[in-house]
C-alpha cells in the first residue's frame, strides 16, 4: 500500500473496514452506525497531516500489516463491553450515542469516532443519578485478543452533585486494534475520577478518544498510565460549558522498545472561573517516542479562566523521544494560562550522591525515577490505583 | 591506611590537583586546609568517586585496594563516606526511603544482615536525637528546603548510620551555627575508634578546637605543601596562605 503525501487523510485505509452489523441490533443503531460508517469510508483514517497528528503516523503503522491485508468487520466482538443497560435507559443512550464529541465540526478529525459509532453494537453505559455518591470505583475491563477489531464505546453520565470513580483497564494479547471511546457528560457540580490504566498487549494499536461535557462546578479528574501497546493515542477532550467547572489531565508515560505513544488534550473553557491543568511525565526508555499536544482554547466569554500545562519527559537512552507541543488559544482577555515542557536526562549529581552512600546505580535510577512521576502518583486521590501504580512502575523498572 | 600517591586530577580539561602525596594513618584525625580553589572538594569527589574528575596520573591505595578503580558504591561498601560541602537535593526522594535503602545496600555488601523498617526507624530516631536532627526530616525530600546547617546535620546523620571506616568532612562547619558545630564534632568524636580514619576539611581553627586533629595538611595550587601538628592550624589561622602560595610561586 502507499500513501500519497500531503493529504489529511487517507481513502485506502477506509478498505480495510467493512460495514458488517449484527442482525439483532436496535434499528436505530444500525442506521446510525451505517451513516457513521459512510463519512468514515468517505475520508479514511487520518494523516500526519491533521495537525492533531502531526507526530502520529497512522500510515506507517498500518504498513507494517500491509503485508498480511486484514479486513476488520467493524463488529465488536469483545464479549467484555457488552454490560450495558441499553435497553432500560434506550432514549438517552441514544441520544448521548448520536451527539457528537464537541470538537467535531472545529477540527474535522473525528474520522475515528465515526468508525467507532459505525463498529458500535454493545455500548456499556454508566448512569449515576443526582446526588448519588459512589464509595467504591468501578473498574471496567477492556479486554483485547488476537486479530480482534475492538471498537467498545464507553457513556459515563452523573446528575448533578453525583460522584464516582471509574477505572478503565485496557489488557490484552496479541496483535490488536483498539478504536475506543469514551464519552463523559457530568451535571452541576459532580465528580467523576477517571482512571485509565493502559496495559495492553506490546502487539497492540490503540486509540482512545475522550470527550467530556461539564456543568457549572463539575470537576473532572483524569489520570492515564500509558505502558502498553505498540502504537498508543489517546486524544482526550474537555468542554467547560458552566462556570467553576474544573477539569485536570494527569498522566503517565512509561515506554520502551519502540512504543510510540501519543497524548493530544484539549480543555476548552467556555465559561467564566473555570481551571483545568494537564500535567504529564513521560519516562522513555530504548527507541520509544512520546507525544505531547496539550491546548488551552478560552472563548471570548471565559474570562478568570485558569489553564496550566506542563509536560516532563525524561530520556534514558540515545534513541528515546519527546516530542511536546503545548498551544493557547485566548480569546478573553483576564486569564491566567501558562504552559511548560522539559526533556532531560536523569541529573548526574543526584546519581553521584546517592552513589556515594552506597546505593548500586541501577537503585539510584529506579529512585530518581520513582521521584519522577512520584508527583503525579502522589496526586492519585484512590488508594487502589496509588497502589496499581506504583507496583505497576516496579515492574516496569525491574523488567 | 590511605596512600595517595603523585595524584594528577583534571576537571573539563583543566588541571586541579598537580601531583598530590598524603597518606593517612587508621584511628587518626587527619586535618586538610587550604585556600579558596586549591582542590580540596576535587580531592574529596575523586576519592568519593565522582565520574566528572579525570585522574590522569597517580595512584590511591585504600587498606591495600586500588580505591580509583572501583565504583563510588563500591567504595561505599568498603566504608567510604564524603559529607559534601554542598549536600544535593533530591526533590522526591524521601529521605527515610533513601536512607534506609543507603543503610541496607552496605550492610548486604557488608554481609550484615538487612534493617527491616521498624529496626531502621529505632536506629534512625536515636542518631537523630543525637545529632539535634528534626523528626520530621525522614518525611522529607532529601536535602529540599533544608537550611544549610540542616543540610550538614543530615551529611552528619548519613554517617553515623553508615558507620564509614573512612569519613572525609568536606567544610561540614560552614554553615552551623556554634551550637551545631558543637552537636556535630561530639557525633565525630564517638564516632572515632583505631580502625577509623578522618579527613577533616575546614577553613577554620574552631572547628578543631572541637574535633582535634593529630595532623594537620596545607593543600595548595593542587598539593600538600606543608604536614604538621594540631600548631599548624593555629599558625595559618594567625598568618594565612601567603607563605605556601608565595612559595609555589617562587
Ligand atoms: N567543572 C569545572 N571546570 C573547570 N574548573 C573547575 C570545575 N570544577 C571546579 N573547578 C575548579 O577547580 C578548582 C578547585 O576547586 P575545588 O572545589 O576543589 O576547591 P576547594 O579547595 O574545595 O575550594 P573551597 O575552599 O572554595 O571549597 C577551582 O579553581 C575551581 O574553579
Ligand atoms: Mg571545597
């Protein structure tokens, strides 16, 4: 297959997905799968050339399967996600099914979403009425096998003041290709705690796009920890559409081999007195590559908005990669944003010290990377996920 | 016993220590002066074993070991121990996690056997009281936001639990107030046995009214140009470096 240059998407790669419902599927899904599945064949996947993926080269990871053609039935296969309660609340999973994400017309890459919509016959849905306080997170398993096209679609909503955590865990074997999403829409002044925990097969391809809504006072914490897959992306979205809303990105990088994985945020402020931050740091070991595209967009309207991004990689090889590129675009004029992004090598002096006292340099490493992503980690409000964590960066050391 | 011999040491391409003899004898207090850039923290980072110093010539020899050859943990393990005239903060890095990792990675080259947590936190607790350490500093990351006589006071906790066979002091004076340096040179003192050898860098005679050494070394323009007595503090203390500087000179 060759992929012409300079084209923001690419038709081709429409071929290897085929339109195939499942036939006791609710009508009104099959209509709209079918239509999502028409815009998506209309354009294929999307190039490097789509500014959002600037550093994601979709062509060159499909030429590795190129070789051996495959043809995914855009069908979810994954008994895994098929927990819904669909049938109860149908009306309004339709209705959060059929909304678009809240990019879509801005920045008209949302060609992934559409196969996502046209793969869909099982979406699991989370439905937290008002005032409703969950104690315990849910954690939700993503499942991946061998082959499979996994295009699960994931619908959070909470009434207002309702809180929750959700834990999502992406695991798998073989080769894969996840296209999920996840939509939030959260009422005034609910919590929700998003927990991605990315640990799927080192065969695997995935994508995730998030979309998140948010009311006056919501507040969504998101955290990511990003180990697994082969060629990683998670593109996740928030708009801030009632005053005070809050919204933070936090996230995880730990790569090696020659992962790629890419992190594109974007929270747009659309009313006033609202904060959002991103904070990633990203640990890139071997041949791996990291991305970072963080956006601060404030409307006209958003005025005492507060938006904060910083990414922080750290190199432990030659041929380790960060690739950050932070962007605002202000259109008030009494706001506070700033943005950052450093990459380095683990500081010598530090190395030396704890050297000195004895520790071998493979522990002083370990150490000085635990303290790395340590400020992230410290931020983890669940004691679990705490716990995931940091057992999950042992292993990734020891390994 | 620790015998440096004719040690040539350069740093980015410049030479700092210009064929540097001193041997330094078990259970002895060995003072090291000098002026402002003579190389005394170069000497005490190439026998810590720091990777940025070139030896380019010479040799140290540690209880019959080729010290330059080995690993700065390596080193550790054999009982070397430098309290840095400017300690390094790690920001994350608690200090209890450091330490007690510190203390067991020597005891298991050592062949002694590990400290679990609650042993580690009884032996800490007790040197720190000693040494006038706040409590609060095993919670902390290491050496941030510690004042600088705090700092000296953890470079002087870190010792007393790693128990060295050879501590070099590099100013751990400067900065401590007269109380401290008090604390200080009392947790020297107990700490000094036959078997154990001190290096003492100070810029000043009150220190070693306190820890008192049995010799006493000039190190200037990269050498040791003068050894005596616990007298030589006090006659450099009266007269200055012009004598040792001019004579190199000259
Ligand atoms: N990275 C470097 N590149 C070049 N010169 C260096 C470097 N590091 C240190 N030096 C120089 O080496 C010389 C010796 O420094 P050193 O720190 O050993 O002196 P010192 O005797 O400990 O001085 P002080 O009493 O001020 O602590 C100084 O002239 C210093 O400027
Ligand atoms: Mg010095």
């Amino acid at each position: 297959m060759r992929f012409p240059k300079k084209k923001r998407y690419l038709p081709e790669t429409a071929d290897m997905f085929r339109y195939a419902p499942r036939d006791d599927i609710a009508p009104w899904l099959a209509t709209a799968g079918k239509a999502a599945f028409d815009r998506f064949a209309a354009v294929g996947l999307p190039s490097s050339r789509l500014e959002r993926w600037k550093f994601s080269n979709i062509a060159t990871i499909l030429k590795k399967y190129s070789a051996d053609p495959l043809v995914y039935d855009a069908v979810s296969s994954d008994p895994h996600v098929r927990q819904g309660q669909a049938d109860a609340q149908e009306a309004w999973v339709r209705e959060l099914v059929d909304a678009l994400p809240p990019n879509h017309e801005k920045y008209g890459d949302m060609a992934l979403w559409d196969l996502n919509t046209a793969s869909i016959q099982d979406v699991m849905v989370v439905d937290i009425p008002e005032d409703m306080i969950v104690k315990d997170p849910i954690r939700l398993d993503f499942a991946g096998k061998d082959g499979a096209f996994l295009p699960a679609r994931l619908i959070i909503r909470l009434g207002a003041r309702a809180q929750l955590a959700v834990i999502e865990h992406h695991e798998g074997q073989g080769a894969y290709w996840r296209n999920h999403v996840t939509r939030i829409v959260l009422g005034e002044g609910a919590r929700l705690d998003h927990y991605r925990i990315q640990n799927d097969s080192p065969a695997a391809l995935h994508l995730q796009m998030t979309a998140i809504d948010l009311a006056a006072r919501a507040a969504y914490h998101g955290f990511t920890l990003t180990e697994g897959a082969s060629f990683a992306r998670h593109q996740a979205e928030a708009v801030l559409q009632g005053a005070q809303a809050h919204v933070a990105f936090n996230g995880i990088n730990l790569l090696k081999d020659r992962q790629h994985s890419d992190t594109t945020l974007e929270a747009e402020h659309r009313a006033p007195s609202c904060t959002s931050s991103q904070l990633l740091r990203s640990v890139v070991d071997d041949q791996a590559r990291g991305v970072f595209q963080g956006k601060v967009y404030v409307d006209r309207v958003a005025q005492k908005t507060d938006g904060y991004q910083l990414s922080n990689a750290l190199l432990l090889s030659e041929g380790a990669e960060m690739d950050t590129k932070p962007e605002l675009e202000i259109y008030a004029d009494d706001v506070k944003c700033s943005h950052g992004a450093t990459t380095g090598q683990l500081d010598s002096e530090p190395l030396f010290y704890l050297r000195s006292r004895g520790l071998s340099e493979q522990e002083a490493r370990h150490l000085l990377i635990e303290a790395f992503v340590g400020e992230v980690v410290d931020q983890l409000a669940d004691e679990s996920v705490k716990t995931l964590v940091t057992e999950r960066l042992a292993r990734w050391l020891k390994r | 016993m620790i015998r440096i011999e004719n040690l040539h040491v350069e740093i980015d391409g410049k030479e700092i220590l210009k064929g540097l003899d001193l041997t330094l004898e078990p259970g002895k207090v060995h003072a090291i002066m000098g002026p402002n850039g003579s190389g005394k923290s170069t000497l005490s980072y190439v026998l810590a074993g720091h990777e940025s110093y070139t030896v380019t010539a010479g040799s140290v020899s540690y209880e019959g070991k080729n010290l330059l050859d080995m690993e700065p943990e390596e080193r550790a393990a054999l009982g070397v121990f430098l309290a840095f005239q400017y300690p390094v903060e790690i920001p994350g890095v608690q200090m209890s996690n450091f330490l007690r990792t510190a203390v067991n990675a020597v005891r298991r080259l050592r062949d002694e056997q590990e400290l679990d947590a609650l042993a580690f936190l009884k032996l800490a607790r007790e040197k720190m009281k000693a040494l006038g350490v706040q409590e609060d500093m095993l919670k902390r990351p290491v050496n941030v936001g510690a004042s600088g006589g705090e700092k000296k006071r953890n470079e002087v906790l870190q010792m007393a639990m790693l128990e060295p066979r050879f501590a070099v002091l590099d100013e751990t004076d400067s900065g401590l107030d007269i109380d401290a340096l008090k604390i200080v040179a009392e947790g020297v003192n107990q700490l000094r046995n036959p078997e154990r050898t001190f290096l003492v860098i100070t810029h000043y005679q009150r220190l070693l009214d306190y820890i008192r050494p049995d010799i006493v070394h000039v190190l200037a323009q990269g050498r040791i140009v003068k050894t005596g007595g616990p007298e030589l503090a006090q006659q450099l203390e009266a007269e200055g470096y012009a004598a040792f500087t001019g004579e190199q000179a000259a």
